[in-house]
C-alpha cells in the first residue's frame, strides 16, 4: 500500500491547476490579459493570479466592462482593490453605446446586453491587441459551458464556434494562434460555485459587500427583486422603492441583477443559504432566460 | 453540485472544514451510445442531491419535447449540453460534470459512445485517475466495450469499474452478469494488468447506483457511489521519481530566483538533489516557496516555485527532475499516436511538439504499425486516419526529456500540433528512445570471415604483436582531455613496441562519417560505424584507441556488445564541465555561448557518466602522463599486453 506524503484537498488541487493555468497564459501569449468583473469569481482569480506569481507582480493588466450600470459598490471596490494591490487595470466603456443613450430599461436586456457587454469587450480586446483573456467562467454555471475547453479559441472576430475546438488532453495546452486570432483562458473552469465560495472563506479573500445581506431599497418587477441603486431606474406609475433585507448571489449590471430575500450577513451564513437554497446561481440573471440555449448563442457572438 | 447543509444537526463551520478538506476524484464515463452514461450521471447528480429545483423543472421541460422515458423526467437530458445534441439525442463532445459527496469531490469527464469518437474519449481519459465503462446486460461485451476498454489502457488510466447497466432489462439475472464479467476478464487479461472492479446496476430505475438493492441480493460488493467513494487515489503520483516541468522563471528583483511549475510526479524536498533536463546540470534545492510561505514538502499535482542552491540556468521547457532518478533524454522518440484529424497522417509531415513545458519543431519519420483496438493486432501501414491508433518514431529539433508514459504520465505524455492551422492533430503517449536497429545488424567476425578461413590465426597475431586485440573507449565531455590522451597512449604503446591505431570523433567525422550531424541520432551512428571500423581492427590482432564523447549509457553498452564485451574497455575521462568549460581547448563552449550552437553534450543535453566503467580517470586532476600509465597497468591487468 502506497503512502501519501503530500495529501492535497480538492481545492489544493482545483488551486494548483488554476495556478499552472495562469502561468501558461503568463508564458505563452505576448499581450493577456484578465478579465475582472469585480464579482466572486474575479476576486478568487486575482488571489490565484497573485499566488502564481509570487513573490513577483502580476505580469498583466486587468481590464474591466463598464456597462456604466454596475453598482457603484462594485465600482468603489474595484478602484479600492486596485488600489491596495497596485494592478495595473485598465477600464474600458462603448462610448457609442453611451452616446446613444443606452439602457437596459429602454432597449431591453438583450440588446443593451449586446452593445454595452459584447461589443464593448470586442472593442476592448481589438484595441487592447489582446491575444489572450483571462476569464472566470466555470463549467458547472451553464449547461453550454459544461464542454467549453480551458483554452477556448476564437476567431479573428473574437467568434467562438462549438464545432472548431481543439482537443485538450493532459495539461498540454494548445496556446498556438494566428495573426489577429486569439483565445479565451478559463483558469477555474472546474470550480462549482460551493468551491469559489469556500476558498473564499478559506483564503479570506475580499468580496463585494453586496453578497451580504443588509437593508437596501428594491422594487418588485415580474417576481424579480431589483434594486434601485441610483434614479436612473424609471418609477412605474404608483411604485415605491421599499426597504429590504436583500443579498446578490451574482453581480452585475443592477437592472439585470435580481436580489434574493435574506439574513445571512456574514460569509458563513451566505454559504449555509446557498448549501440549503434549491435554486441554481444562474437563475438570478435575467440573461440566461431569454430563450433555450440562449447562452450559445451570446457565446458564438463573442459575449464571454 | 454539493450535498445539502442540514443546520439542524451541523454548523457551517463544520461543513465547510469538511468540505474543505475533501479529495478530488477525476474519473471518466464511457460505453456505446445507448449503455446510459448520461442517465447514470444524471442519476449521480439527482441521488447525491446535486441538482437544484430550477434546472430540474427546465429538464422536465426538456422531457417533454426531446425525451425518450415517456413520462418520467429523462435525467440524461441534464448533461446533454450544446443545443444541437439535444436535438440529436447524443453527446458529440467530452462534457464535464462536478458533483460532490460528505467525502469526495468528483470530476466526471462525460465522453460520447459514438465511434468516430474516440479522439474524444482519449481526450477524456487524459486527465482521469479512473475509467467508468459501461456495458449493457443485455448485449454483453460488445465490440465498443473493447475499444474503450483498450483506449481507457493505452491512455495509462490506472483503475477500471466495470458497470453492467439496464440489470432491470434482464431480471437481475446473476448469470448474465457473471457470464459478462467473466467474458471482459477474458478479454482484459491481454491487457497490462490494472485495478478492475465490477458492479451490476439500474441507472434509470436506481439500483446500486447509490445504495444496495434488493433486487440483487447475490451480489453482495459495494454499490457503484461506494466504490468511487472508496478508491485509492493520489499515492501512486507521488510514489515514482520527481519530475516538474518548467512553466516560467519568477524573477522579480536580484535577490529571488524561482522555477515555477507544477509537480508532475514524486515529491520534494529542501536539500534535495536535483537535475536540471536535458543539459543534466546539477544542483540542490534551497527553497519550496509559495504565496502562503515555503514548504518542506511538495508532491504532485502542487504549483510551486523552486530555487536552487546554484545560480543555474534553465528556462521554460527544462525539466527539474530528482538527481538520483534521471529521466532519458532523446531528439529521437517512440510513441503511440491518437490521430485525431481527418486528414491522413503520413510519414516525413512536419509538426510542433509539445511536451511537458517544451515547444518543439518535429518530424514523424516512420510509422511504425497501427494497433487494431478490436484485435489488438499490429500491423504495419504507411498512415493513420482520424480516431488509428499507431506507433511511430519522432524526431525532434530539441531534445526532450521524458520517461515512458506508463511510468510516468506527466513526462510521458505530448500532443503534435499542426505548424499553420494549429490544430491539435495527435495526442501521443511516449514508448522510449527510438531503438536505432543498424547497431544489431553484426556482421560475422572472427575466423571465419565470408566463409574464408582466416589465413592469419588470432595465436599467430597475438604471438607476433606480443598482444591481445582490445578497444579501448576513452568517453567523456568535449575538453576533457580525451584526445591528446589518446595520441599519449598510442605514442607509449608503440614505444613499447606494440601495435595500436588510434580512431576519434573529428577525425572520424573528416571522411568516413562526413555526412553525420551532431543529433543524438547522427551521434549514435558516428560511434556504431567507429565501433565497426573499431572490430575489424582488433579482427587484425590490433589494439584500438577510440576517442569519443559517447555521451549515451546504452549506445556504449551497445559498443561493447558489437566490439566484443571481452575486448572492449570503457574509460571514463571524468573531468566536470566546469572544468572543461574554462580550459575549452577548441573554443567549442564559448562558441556555444555566443552564437546559440545547441547539442552540445553537459550543456544541451545530458551525458551520462558510466556507472561502473573499467577505469575512472579524474583528468582535470591526473598529469597525462600518470593517466597514461594507468591505462597502460589496466591493459597489463587485463593480460591484453604482456
């Protein structure tokens, strides 16, 4: 009978390919870099990005969507996050997109979704002559997302075509590319929402505070809970914003992000709601129901 | 995808150490298309209570209109993923799944049954510690059955759980599944033996999945969940030879040097010995380090970062390996190939090679035989088509640094990729350096040459020369003084009025072997066809010196077999590189230095020392002359001058 003489957990092991993982990325593609969404997952990259490169710097930019329609914790968090760690990031806006006014209450998720996410990032990666993105997809998240690969190709126009992905055996990264063509990097795709959240609990690593919850100002909307983070979400006739013990289980863009009823104030009790709630994260995206496979198609038009 | 939290009988806390200190599984699910892979990790998933209210209604959805278990809720459609799949009613792509019990975490890699998949199903296989392979009870041992089974071998998975599904569809009969296991131990046994375990089941109906049942109540083992509960893992990464690939070099200020990557294999340990491959440099390991502080052990799969003790350099690609456990190094390579494209492969066709951390250009110069994963017959073809399995010998422009991937997966293991549409072509699973076949091919020697007795015989030779006939190989790194020993040697042997011819590497390479280059293949030529000249030399009753680096172990080996090992005597010029490197006589290492000229023995690839050679001399510390003398006692000794 052989011994262990190193016993890793999984989340020592998940860590440790997240790790190699980033190193590739470090080491095979001229011009990376990470994706950071300010949410959990973001914030779990980063610490792994840190621990990758220790005790050196993190050898790329970070680079942030703004859909100008984040919440503005969101937006305090991450100027003080950069802040502290000294990261060099780097936040991109569609311009257009704000000139034309756009917003998820007139133009309806999926078109607000396309101009200030997709095209956005599109923008950003092209003008960037970014070869590779570091995202923080996960594989158990999305039905589609269950056979994305860890180094998922995209075409010159940042396509991803289900049909034209490399086999990914061992940890034999593929990271070769042609001129303009570049790859998407997912460092925890075998992460499950419960593991991003104990190691967040085990790492002690900073969230957002809007994953606790506390009072905050929300109306009802076809059995969505959404906040009303500043006066740009336009009153119907009668309705009022009202005072609510609420917590996100993801975050986003604030009229696309529905808040969940809650008391878990503390990480520990967040994570003992999720364990015992019978929905899955997803659910609070008002992304994902816009119509089977819905997703797939987002995916093959570049969205992340 | 995680068991409940019950807050009525446990804290989070609790929960959470336990969940944190869990082990991760990777096992792999295959079988033919209809066998109920998907239904039985839809099952998992559902039994282990992994899946949440919304993604069940959506696949009661899904029933409805894609369905095929009339009313109930069709528990395959939750890991049928892309759209075009449903539709189809088949997975088309590895799909991976995550799901959790109180005691392990598992990855399951979902591949398709389909046949033209099996570069999917390697592609699965590639990162499992176990094969799930199931078999419907009513057809048996089918001829997919084999085919996963031998790929699940070919690709080194370690343990097998054979899962006879649908024992609802044949009454829980425990002579079917008997029969069917006693017909897969049959076929299996011309396999290289593995953990093999067998469970009878109902993944639509439930039964042994997760707990017993009463409808089998022969059959008294584990439940299929007990068993991947219960399996050993991890203990074998860590019990074979040391191995980390270099990923990148973290060097943020002059003070810190570290060589990130990730452990492959084995473990380590501050204060070990460690080789720096190819080149073979050696030194000792001063610091585990990490984010979270240094560490006095690290074993596979951990990402560290290790310095040295030694201001040593090696870059992405090298490999750091245990010193006392060295892998092999070759520029020529046997493999299995996975093809995994639909244009043919064929001899001659150029790729870009990786293994470990190492980039290559490479050539496939033969293929040698396709395995029929159906017969297990090899037979020899000049191509591979999509989804063949074959051996072939690679030839690349760097030499790699490797074991055999049954020994050790991380270093064993490359995929070919495509030099202008990069697409992975082949996955690959390394056999060992390419045996070169010209060395076995001895002529006939002695008295009896072209069926012409010898006019002269060898007592008449040794008489007249006052000698015995020997090949003394003089071996060692380039400076260490191998050659102007050689010219010693001959000069003092023929003042002793003794008759010798001296041969080496430069001259050789003048005239006879002008068409060889410095490859480890061309290397191996140049001494096979001085060792030839070397044996008709000593056929002449003559002593043969022969200057050589020889750096390979087993080409010297196979030097003495074709000289004659009683006549053949391995002299080791064993003076450190260091050393060889600041007298360099030929100017040949700060030639390397400068204009980037790559194997060069010691530096770009290993050379290895004998272990027992018939002499040791230390030739950066001996005069010429003592080392002479010392040669000229051992050939006394040897009763070949007298």
């Amino acid at each position: 009978m052989s011994a262990i003489k190193d016993q890793l957990s999984h989340l020592q092991a998940l860590e440790a390919e997240s790790i190699d993982i980033i190193r590739e990325v470090a080491s095979s593609f001229q011009r990376p870099v990470m994706m950071y969404s300010i949410g959990k997952d973001s914030s779990v990259m980063l610490h792994l990005a840190r621990k990758a490169f220790a005790p050196g710097k993190i050898p790329f930019p970070l680079l942030h969507i703004d859909t100008t329609w984040k919440f503005r914790e969101m937006i305090a968090f991450r100027d003080r996050t950069a802040e502290e760690l000294g990261l060099d990031l780097v936040v991109h806006s569609n311009q257009e997109g704000i000139d034309q006014g756009m917003s998820p209450f007139v133009h309806g998720s999926r078109v607000y979704t396309d101009v200030m996410k997709t095209q956005a990032l599109k923008q950003a990666l092209t003008a960037g002559r970014y070869d590779c993105a570091i995202g923080g997809a996960r594989r158990d998240e999305e039905k589609s997302r269950s056979k994305e690969r860890v180094f998922s190709f995209r075409d010159r126009n940042h396509r991803w075509d289900p049909k034209n992905q490399r086999p990914e055996l061992w940890n034999l990264w593929n990271t070769r590319i042609g001129p303009g063509e570049s790859v998407r990097a997912f460092p925890i795709s075998n992460w499950t929402e419960l593991d991003v959240w104990s190691y967040i609990h085990l790492e002690k690593i900073p969230v957002v505070p809007l994953y606790l919850s506390a009072p905050r100002p929300v109306v009802e909307r076809d059995g969505v809970l959404i906040m009303v983070d500043d006066d740009r979400i336009p009153m119907e006739p009668g309705e009022q914003p009202e005072m609510r013990s609420v917590r996100f289980r993801t975050l986003g863009c604030y009229p696309l992000t529905g808040a969940v009823e809650s008391e878990a104030a503390t990480l520990a009790d967040v994570i003992a709601e999720m364990l015992i709630a019978r929905t899955s994260e997803r659910q609070g995206r008002v992304i994902d129901h816009d119509g089977d496979g819905s997703m797939e198609d987002k995916k093959k038009e570049g969205y992340f | 995808m995680d068991p409940r939290f019950d807050a009525s009988t446990d804290t989070i806390d609790e929960y959470l150490a336990r969940h944190e200190g869990k082990q991760l599984l990777r096992f792999l699910t295959c079988g033919s298309v209809d066998d109920g892979k998907s239904t039985l990790i839809g099952r998992l998933l559902h039994d282990t209570k992994g899946i949440y209210e919304d993604q069940l209604a959506a696949v009661e959805g899904d029933s409805r209109k894609y369905g095929t278990q009339g009313g109930h809720a069709d528990l395959a459609l939750l890991v049928d993923g892309l759209r075009s799949e449903r539709e189809q009613g088949i997975t088309i792509d590895v799909a991976y799944r995550y799901f959790s019990t109180e005691k392990r975490k598992f990855i399951v890699a979902d591949t398709p049954g389909h046949e033209q998949y099996t570069r999917n199903m390697a592609t699965g296989a590639s990162t499992c510690d176990l094969a799930v392979l199931l078999v419907d009870a009513r057809h048996g041992v089918s001829v997919q059955t084999r085919r996963h089974c031998v790929i699940t071998s070919l690709l080194g998975i370690p343990k097998i759980i054979v899962a006879i599904n649908k024992m609802d569809l044949v009454d829980w009969s425990r002579e079917t599944y008997e029969s069917i296991k006693a017909d897969f131990e049959a076929f299996a046994s011309d396999l290289p033996s593995r953990e093999q375990h067998f469970v009878p089941m109902s993944a639509l109906e439930g039964d042994l999945v997760v707990e017993s049942s009463p409808r089998a109540p022969w059959y008294e083992g584990p439940s299929f969940l007990e068993l991947i509960e219960s399996i050993e893992i991890g203990a074998a990464a860590q019990e074979t030879a040391f191995r980390m690939p270099v990923n990148l070099v973290i060097r943020p200020d002059l003070d810190y040097r570290g060589f990130g990557g990730r452990i492959e294999s084995g473990v380590v340990r501050p204060g070990d010995r460690v080789k720096i491959m190819p080149a073979g440099t050696e030194s000792k390991v001063s610091r585990i380090s990490t984010f979270d502080g240094d560490l006095d052990i690290a074993g596979a799969p951990r990402s560290v970062s290790i310095v040295l003790e030694d201001e040593i350099d090696a870059s992405r690609g090298d490999v750091i390996v245990s010193a006392d456990q060295p892998c092999i190094v070759s520029d020529r390579i046997t493999a299995d190939l996975v093809w995994m494209h639909e244009d043919r492969l064929t001899p001659g066709r150029e790729f870009i090679l990786r293994h470990g951390t190492r980039v290559t250009p490479c050539r496939v110069r033969r293929i040698v035989e396709r395995l029929d994963v159906d017969t297990l017959e090899r037979s020899p073809v000049d191509g591979l088509e999509l989804n063949e399995i074959g051996r072939v010998e690679i030839e690349t422009d760097f030499p790699l640094a490797f074991d055999p991937y049954e020994e050790i997966r991380g270093t064993g293991s490359l995929i070919l990729v495509d030099r202008i549409g990069n697409w992975t072509m082949a996955a690959g699973m390394v056999r060992g350096r390419t045996e070169d076949n010209r060395w076995t091919a001895t002529p006939v020697s002695g008295e009896d040459r072209d069926g012409q007795p010898d006019p002269v015989s060898p007592a008449e030779r040794e008489s007249r020369y006052g000698q015995r006939p020997a090949t003394v190989l003089l071996t060692g790194l380039a400076g260490s003084g191998k050659t102007s020993l050689a010219a010693l040697l001959e000069r003092a042997l023929f003042d002793l009025g003794r008759v010798a011819i001296r041969l080496d590497g430069t001259t050789m390479r003048r005239g006879l072997n002008r068409d060889l280059g410095f490859s480890a293949e061309d290397r191996s030529e140049n001494l096979r066809r001085s060792m030839e000249t070397a044996k008709l030399v000593n056929d002449e009753g003559l002593i043969c010196i022969a200057a050589f680096v020889a750096p390979v172990a087993s080409t010297r080996r196979k030097a003495a077999e074709l000289v004659g090992e009683d006549r053949f005597l391995e002299v080791h010029c064993a003076a450190p590189l260091e050393h060889c490197r600041s007298k360099d006589a030929t100017g040949l290492y700060a030639e390397a230095a400068t204009k980037g000229l790559e194997n060069i023995p010691g530096v770009d690839f290993e050379y290895e020392p004998p272990d027992a050679p018939d002499l040791l001399l230390p030739t950066h510390e001996l005069e010429p002359e003592e080392s002479v003398n010392r040669i000229l006692d051992l050939l006394r000794t040897r009763g070949i001058l007298r």
